[in-house]
C-alpha cells in the first residue's frame, strides 16, 4: 500500500495563515460587535437629543405664539430635519402636523422610533403627542464597510503569512534538499560519499552523524561482502576443479574396480572440504545475524580444555610439542561453541609452534574496560615460534585471511575461516578476541562475559 506523499511548507503554511486568519477574524469580529454597540448607543443618545431639542422647541412656540406659531417653526424647520419625519398629534388625537410621505418612503430599514409627550399650554388640551423617526443609513452603511475591509485585512493577513511562511519554510528546509541531492549521489560505486552540510543546523546534525555512520557500516560490510564472496569463490573453484578434473579422467577410458575406488575416494576428500567450508560459512552467517550461545550451568573451562587437548595430543606429538593449561574459570558457556574456538586456536598454534616448544593455555579473569561492563574471562593460547608482522594483527580474524599461505595450507586443509569462527563465538558470549606478537612469542585468544 503507498503513502500519499505531502509538503512540509505547504502543510505549514497553510495551516499558519488559517490560524493568522481565525485569529484576526475573531479579534476584528470581537472589534467590530463592540463598534456596531457603540454606533447604537450613540444613536440612542443622538435621538434622545433630537427629541430634546424638538420638545424645546415645540413648547416655546406654542406658549409664545400658540398652535399657529407652533406649525408655522414646523414647517420652516422641516428642511433642516434631513433624514428624519416628525409627526405631532393634539391631546385629542388629531394630527398637528406631519412631514411630508415621501421623507418616510426614502427611508431605509435602520430608523429609529421615539414617542413621547410635549407640554404646550398656549395650544388646546395643554400638551401634544409626538413621534420623531430618524434614518441611520449612513451609520450602517459605515459599518457594514467597515465589515468588508476588516474581512479583507483578514484574507489579506492570512495570504500574506501564508505565502511567507511557505517561502520562509522552504528556505528552512533548503537544507534537506541538500541532503536529499547528496544522497541520490551515492551509489554501490560511490559508497565512499558522505553527507555535509554548508550551513549546519542544530536540528540535522545528529542525523546527518547518524546517517555518516550507518554509511561507515554499511560500506565495511559492503566491501567485507565482496571480498567475502571472492574468497569463497576462490576457495570453491579449487576442489570443484579438481573433482572435474578426476572425473573427466576417470571418465577417459576404462577404468578397473581399484582405480575407481581411488578416484571415488578422492573426490569424496575434496567433497568433506567443500562441506566442512560450507557449513563454516552458515555458522558465520548465522553469527552475523545476531545469534547469541546457549549458556548452560557454570563449568571449569581448564577441565573443558583438558579435554580439547586429549584431542590434539596426537597432533602435539607429531609436531613435537608439549602443552600446558593455566589458571581456571568456572563459567557459563556453550560448551561445544567453546570447545570448537578452543580446538581452532590449538590448531593454529600447533602449525606455528617451534619444534618443541611448549604451548600454554592460559584462563585468567579479563581486566574491565569500562566501569560498568560486564565481567570477563580470558583465554588465550600461546606459542614460541615466527611471530606475526603487526600490521597482520588486525587482519587476524577476517575470513580467508592466511599470514604464510605457503605454510597453513600444505595439506590443502584449512580455508582461513578458523579465526573468524573464534571470533564469531566470542561475540556470542559477549566478549572480544585478542592477538598480541612480540619477541618470538605469539598470544591468540578471545574472552567470555561470564553472564
């Protein structure tokens, strides 16, 4: 199932200018409710004036002059009165006087309406009735623009944060479309590239060390890899050749019962070799797949190497050497993973050992690294004999790696992989190899977590 992809400036600009916009929209509708309750008060206050003033004017006329001078200031004050109508009735309901219809008709919905009463002795009944209506169009018709001009503030602000966030944003970003380029540039051919970043921010540079660092890895397992499958193409073209070569012979011309046998023989040898590295390879693989060793109950590892040698004494013998076991440990292991590394490591020193020197194999507790790693044990196995060049120290325990291919592998026995198994089952036990050559003395070993 595919994702829909999205950006992150757009994504954050949009969502800055609805949040610019909700806020001054709230803000100016807040602004303009409080405007349109001033404009009413004022308008209340304003008619209340007018009525006033109108009620002034109506009872000094009609206490001066009476009902004829009251309509005649009527009348002549009625061009004045813009937007507004007046209407008075006599005490006994008949209208006095009325401003023309039209003036009502012309006016629009927002007029305001107030009755009230005049006191006006010269006039009959001694008071009137008046209504007096005024138009605020201009009032509403102000606000109502006001409306509009806040609304397109409000539009405006939100365009104007969100076109600058998104060009603020994507400047931000510019630096991980650096990074995206860079990495589109690495390639099985160019692992060695790394990312770099000409103005660092604070926010990538962890990444970026991270992402260095993977790449570190994964080009050492890269190349590890290649030359992981060279060898092993190497290592298999030998006996695969040899078996073709026996069998195109044999296959030749007639062979008796005992020539067969012969070749049979032969090619079962070259099979047991292809096997042995076969299964050496899965059991590496499977180590470099994070497999851990199966710890059973607490051992003596000098009792466990006891046995080991009982299995290389005749080997010893031949080669004429003697052997020696120091120190103890009583540990958890696997014990046949143990065995096994143990056995390589004799092995080893077996083939390299000066004719009748004695090689020692050493248990001791491991100095700590740090103060708190787990508690080790080591184990190494010495030998007097040519000691090792130091710059083939580091390379000791990688795959297929031989110091004296002319020496190890005479019997055509020994693929270089004994080392790298040592290896793979001390990092099952959480531990570490270790390789120290000086002064015609050779140390090879590894250590055990001992839980």
């Amino acid at each position: 199932m595919s994702l829909c992809s999205y950006s992150i400036s757009k994504r954050v600009s949009k969502k800055l200018a609805l949040f610019t916009m909700l806020v001054l929209g709230v803000l100016f509708a807040l602004t303009w409710g409080m405007v349109k309750v001033m404009l009413i008060e004022r308008n209340e206050q304003d008619l209340h004036a007018r009525c006033e003033l109108v009620s002034g004017i109506v009872a000094l006329e009609a206490r001066e002059g009476g009902e004829t001078a009251l309509l005649s200031r009527l009348r002549s004050d009625a061009a004045m009165r813009a937007s507004t109508r007046l209407e008075v009735w006599r005490a006994d309901g008949s209208l006095l006087y009325a401003d023309p219809e039209f003036v009502a008709a012309s006016m629009s919905e927002h007029r305001q309406t107030r009755d009230f009463s005049i006191d006006t002795p010269g006039v009959a009944g001694g008071s009137v009735r008046a209504r007096y209506t005024v138009d605020y169009a201009r009032d509403a018709a102000m606000g109502t623009r006001w409306a509009w001009i806040l609304t397109f503030v409000t539009l405006a602000a939100g365009a104007l944060v969100g076109g600058g966030s998104w060009w603020h944003v994507r400047r931000g970003l510019s630096p991980l479309r650096e990074l995206a380029g860079q990495t589109r540039a690495i390639s099985p051919s160019q692992l060695e590239r790394r990312l770099t970043l000409t103005d660092p921010a604070e926010e990538l540079v962890p990444w970026v060390h991270q992402f260095n660092a993977l790449m570190d890895r994964l080009q050492t397992a890269y190349v590890q890899l290649e030359s992981f499958n060279a060898d092993v193409a190497h290592e298999l073209r030998t006996p695969l050749a040899t078996l073709i070569g026996q069998t195109e012979v044999t296959l030749s011309r007639e062979r008796d019962v005992e020539a067969l046998r012969d070749t049979l023989v032969s090619n079962l040898e070259e099979m047991q070799r292809m096997s042995a590295l076969v299964n050496d390879m899965l059991f590496l693989s499977q180590a470099d797949r994070g497999a851990t060793a199966r710890r059973g109950a607490a051992v003596s590892l000098a009792e466990v190497a006891q046995q080991v040698t009982e299995f290389h004494e005749g080997t010893l013998e031949d080669a004429g050497l003697k052997l020696r076991i120091d120190g103890d440990a009583s540990v958890a292991v696997d014990v046949p993973l143990f065995k096994r590394a143990l056995s390589n490591l004799l092995g080893n020193a077996t083939r390299f050992a000066a004719p009748g020197s004695t090689v020692v194999v050493a248990i001791a507790a491991d100095a700590p690294g740090a103060p708190d790693a787990p508690e080790q044990v080591r184990v190494t196995v010495e030998n007097a004999g040519v000691g090792i060049e130091p710059a083939d120290l580091p390379r000791l325990f990688d795959r297929f790696f031989r110091v004296d291919s002319s020496r190890c592998c005479e019997d055509g026995q020994h693929h270089g992989l004994g080392l790298a198994i040592v290896a793979a089952i001390a990092r099952m036990h959480a531990g570490r190899t270790l390789a120290e050559s000086a002064a015609g003395t050779t140390r090879v070993g590894f250590t055990l977590a001992t839980h």
